[in-house]
C-alpha cells in the first residue's frame, strides 16, 4: 500500500532538494545512494589500513629494545611462544628474571647463531652430493648377479630396511653400503667345497625337480650361481637326505635348541635362517646341526 505522505528533504549525495513518501529517505536517487555506499566502503578500508599501520608501529618498537619478552623473542625468530619456553627450560636460552617477568637478552639469542655460516654449510653439502659417484649404487641386475637373489626379494628388503635409492633416467639405483649389509648375511660360506647341480642330485637319488626345489626352500641349502645354472651343497644336501652317518655331524632337535640357549622357536629360526645352519628333517620333525648352533651362541674367543 503506498504512501500520500510528501516530505521534502536534502539528498545527503548531492545535496539537492527532492520530495520523498518517507521521513527517512537519504538520497534523492539509486546513482545517489550507489555513490554513497561505495564511498562508505572506501572509508572504512581506509581506517582499517591507518589502524594497521599503527599498530605495526607501535608493534615494532621492542625490536629496537635490548630485553625481550617470550611473545616477542618468539616473534623475533619466527617461532612459536610454547617453543620458546622450552629452549629456557633446556638452557638454550638464557633469561633474567626482573619483577615477576621473564626477559631475553637480544644478544644472546644473536649470540646462538654465530658459530652458523649458512652458505658454507650449503657449499660442503653441495660438494658432498657431488662426490657422490653412481659407482656407489647398485642396479637390480648387479644385486642379483652378486647375491643370486630374486627381484621380488630385493624389493622386499629394500621396502622393509629403508634402502636410500636414487632414479637416474627411469631406473632405479640402490645405496651400495645398505645393501652390503643386508645381503652380507646371504653370501656363500668359502668352507664350502663341493656342490651338486641339479642333474648331479637328479642322478643320485632320483628326484624330480619340484621335489628338489621345495626341499631346498624349505630345508634352506646354501646354493651358488654359475650364470645360468645353479648348484647346491653336497655337505648340506646328503644331511638332508640322511646319506651322512651320524658319526659324521651330531643333531638337536628344535625344543632342545630353544631350551639350551632359551630362544623362542621365531628367534631360533630366525638364526637358523640368517646363519644358514644346516637342518636335517627326520619325517615331520626338523633337526639342527648342534656344532653350527654352538659356534654361534658359543663362539670361542683368543686372546
């Protein structure tokens, strides 16, 4: 329902005389009231932007004071307050103790950093990568030729040790050092002389090779690379068949090991599989060679 009532009034704009239907009518047009408007906002940016300022000013004045506080101390470094607190607590950071107020001596925190030479630091770290030669890596194809090992089982182990690599061009290069270690357990034992191939175990006792190759895996026969071909440990292989007497080695059985040197049954195996300690099975049941384990647990020590 619209109004009869006419009231003059001045457009607060553009100052011009104009009859509105309303006492509270400000502007005598939408182009008078749009300008106001915009102009309200230009103010307003303008007074948050002369507070700003202020403060700053105001703000920074401690950075020229000798003492600080914690809350400035940390504003100084970049670094949260509850950080700062710490390092006092650590006595990283040396405090005086004024009036029930904690203060920092500027210079001892410039004081903190300068044993630091940035640009060194970066220099020495630049020239150490640099030194770094891709002879100090090795690829998939050199860990497999060296250690005759799967790259399943290479992934396996680099995954679960942390293996630093790198990529050059797509492929990728292990940390020689790391995987020395890991492998080192692996490498074939020198007082081993005499191996079997395949053929050799084929003629002897008649096996196919799937019989052979599921009691290499499970018995754990130390074995070699010759480019293709692989052999297997005549020493081992015979215990395992039972064609040794037992006058030649002597045998534990599994819970006599875990009760002699009080392993659980993974730690003994686990020994039994870095170590290659040679096993013998007898039906279900697997037994160990008792010379190989004492050597380990009871090595003999010259002085």
């Amino acid at each position: 329902m619209s109004s009869n009532i006419k009231v003059e009034r001045i457009c607060e704009w553009c100052g011009k005389k104009f009859t509105a239907q309303t006492t509270v009518t400000r502007f005598c047009s939408k182009r008078c009231a749009e300008h106001s408007y915009k102009e309200r906002l230009r103010q307003k940016k303008l007074a948050v932007s002369n507070l700003e300022t202020a403060s700053t000013t105001n703000g920074n004045k401690w950075r020229e004071k000798d003492y600080l506080t914690p809350t400035q101390a940390a504003d100084l470094l970049g670094i949260g307050r509850m950080s700062i607190y710490r390092y006092i607590r650590n006595g990283k950071i040396k405090v005086v103790r004024f009036e029930r107020k904690t203060l920092i001596s500027k210079a001892d925190i410039q004081a903190m950093f300068d044993f630091l030479t940035p640009k060194e630091t970066v220099q020495e770290e630049s020239a150490e990568k640099k030194s770094k030669s891709i002879s100090d890596f090795y690829t998939r194809a050199d860990i497999r030729e060296k250690y005759g090992v799967k790259d399943s089982w290479i992934y396996k182990v680099v995954a679960e040790n942390n293996v630093p690599k790198t990529i050059l061009r797509g492929k990728a290069y292990f940390s020689k050092s790391h995987i020395d270690r890991l492998f080192s357990a692996r490498k074939e034992n020198p007082e081993i002389t005499e191996w079997y191939s395949v053929e050799d175990i084929q003629s002897k006792y008649g096996m196919t090779l799937s019989v052979i190759y599921s009691l290499v895996s499970k018995i754990g026969i130390p074995k070699r690379k010759e480019g293709p071909k692989v052999y297997y440990s005549k020493y081992h292989f015979d215990v395992a068949k039972g064609a040794k007497s037992a006058e030649d080695v002597e045998f534990i059985s599994v819970a006599d090991a875990m009760e002699k040197y009080s392993l659980t049954r993974d730690q003994l195996y686990h020994y039994v599989k870095t170590y290659k300690i040679t096993k013998l099975r007898c039906g279900k049941y697997v037994k160990l060679n008792a010379k190989e384990l004492s050597e380990l647990f009871n090595p003999k020590i010259e002085l």
